[in-house]
C-alpha cells in the first residue's frame, strides 16, 4: 500500500437525517443522501437510519455509487444494564458490519449518557461513573474487543459530549485500564474541542491506538452559548454548534499533519450533524472535502 491510498474519506448520513433527532432531514431519502456524498468526492460513508439493513441490497446500493461502509455506531450499556443484553445487540451489529467489509466497530457507552436528553444541561449534568461502573466498562469494553477479533474486527470507543467518557482525564482512565490490543479509540475533532480538551495532545497521546477518526469542526459563540445558556447537547446541534472542517474555529492543518505523520491507515469520515434545512448538506460535505483537500498534507487523498 502506497502512502497516497493510507487514509480514505468518508461523509456521515447524519447530516441529511439526524439519527437522534429523525425530525431533522426527514425530507431527504438513502439515495439522495448516498448520491450527494459520492458526488461531493467521498469514497465511504457510515450507517445511518434509512439505510437498508440487509446487506445484500445495501452493497448494491453503495456499489453503484463506489461507496464503502468505513463503520457504524453502536450503544452499548455496560453500566447500568445486564452484560448479555449488550453481547447480544452487538453481535447482530458485528455481524451486519463485517458483511459490509468494514474493519471497525464505533462503540459509545450510553449509560447514564444525557447526548439524547432536550432538556438536560450537556455540561452542568454530565454523568460521572463511579469505580464499580469504570470497572464495568473497561471489562465489558474487553470483552467486545475480543467479540470482535472473531470476525477480525476492532472496537473503536467514541469519547463522546454528554456521556461518561468525555474529558481528557477520562480518556486516559479508559486508556489506562483496556488492552491496547482489546480496545481502540475513536479521534472525534469536534466532540474534544467541544467538551475543551486539546484534540492534538489527543492524537499525540494515543495515535498507536487510534483506528478510526471523526472529522467535524465547531462553531465557537455557538459553543460557548450552549455552555453559558446550559443547553442540552441536542439543543447545541440544533443551534449549529457542529460544521464541516474549515467552517468552524479548528485549523485542521495541525491535526492532519500529526495523522499522516503518525502513519495512520483507516477511514476519516466528515460527520458534522447541523440542521439540513439551515446547512445543505450537499453544500457541506463538499465545502468540507475541498478544505481537507486543500490542508492536506503531501495530497494524500482517497
């Protein structure tokens, strides 16, 4: 593999139709949103609530428009609920996935989460788990890894606002406490510039672990007015508080620096969930891809 075919580009659905808030989008069907990403110069995409679940007709769908699925989310409740109900769901997801080709698996811990809560303050209320949960989690976190190492996958776990892996701090605990060869990690821009940590110490950290990366910028005064308003996250993603790379306040020149130079492989997937009828999200993602085009170093671009 040359350096030039390392890092490939793919776009989220969730900007055409928000999987958390379906209201969001619900104009716009699978094939106008699969349609627009390869016509914006993507090669992959992630899975959201329209797609097809039955692989078979989901390939063709991709393959028509030289799609492939990079990953997809997957909540898991490690910390408050039976382990078994958790085992079971992921499974049936590991399996859809790894007959789709994909090679990793995006895990976030809902327990306790307030990210799908409209009224519930995302910093003020953000949950804390205790040691028995941390216990829980990192144990339950190994056990999916080793869930996905049977299909030859990996988990990649996603800090994510709102939920009880979000800070640094918290970051490194989860670090800390998993195998390196059982638990991977998700590097999302706009979620740790949001939640105010350091997204480049991040990367420099824990680069040898890092699978799979998120790429979505932050609008500033929007942030900093769902933190003073104590707004909740979903009210922040309404508000506009996420775009694409290169309409927000992150210098993504820095950061994709560090990934190249880190020798990363994988997939970067654009996921900036905004309100389709305030930002097209044909406009968007294509906005998105000429600025990482632009700041790419040395142009290597799928």
């Amino acid at each position: 593999m040359t350096a030039e075919t390392k890092i490939k580009f793919g776009c989220a659905p969730i900007a055409w139709t928000n999987d958390d808030m379906p209201e969001l989008g619900r104009e716009n069907t699978f094939e106008q949103c699969i349609s627009e990403m390869a016509l914006a110069g993507y090669t992959g995409t992630e899975i959201g609530n329209k797609y097809p679940r039955d692989p078979e007709t989901l390939k063709k769908y991709l393959e028509l428009r030289n799609l492939q699925v990079a990953s997809a989310w997957f909540s898991s409740f490690l910390t408050t609920k039976p382990f078994e109900e958790t085992k079971q769901a992921f499974i049936e997801h590991r399996d859809f996935l790894h007959a789709m080709g994909a090679k990793v698996i995006v895990v976030s811990e809902q327990g306790h989460s307030v990210q799908g809560q409209m009224d519930t303050p995302v910093f003020k209320e953000k949950p804390v788990f205790t040691d028995s949960e941390w216990d829980k989690l990192t144990q339950g976190l190994e056990t999916l890894g080793e869930l996905a190492h049977e299909k030859g996958m990996e988990i990649v776990y996603h800090p994510h606002m709102g939920t009880g892996v979000q800070t640094t701090a918290e970051i490194d605990r989860l670090m800390e406490n998993t195998s390196p060869d059982k638990v991977s990690l998700l590097f999302d821009t706009g979620h740790l510039v949001f939640s105010g940590e350091d997204p480049i110490e991040i990367y420099r950290k824990y680069h040898s672990r890092i699978k799979h990366i998120h790429f979505k910028d932050i609008r500033e005064t929007v942030a900093k007015e769902v933190k003073d308003n104590q707004d909740s996250f979903l009210s922040g993603v309404k508000k506009g508080v996420f775009t694409v790379p290169g309409d927000g306040m992150i210098d993504f020149g820095p950061i994709l620096k560090a990934i190249v130079e880190s020798g990363y492989e994988g997939w970067i997937v654009v996921e900036a969930e905004q309100d389709p009828a305030k930002a097209n999200p044909f406009e968007y993602a294509l906005k998105g891809r000429k600025y990482i085009d632009q700041v790419m170093p040395q142009k290597q671009l799928v």
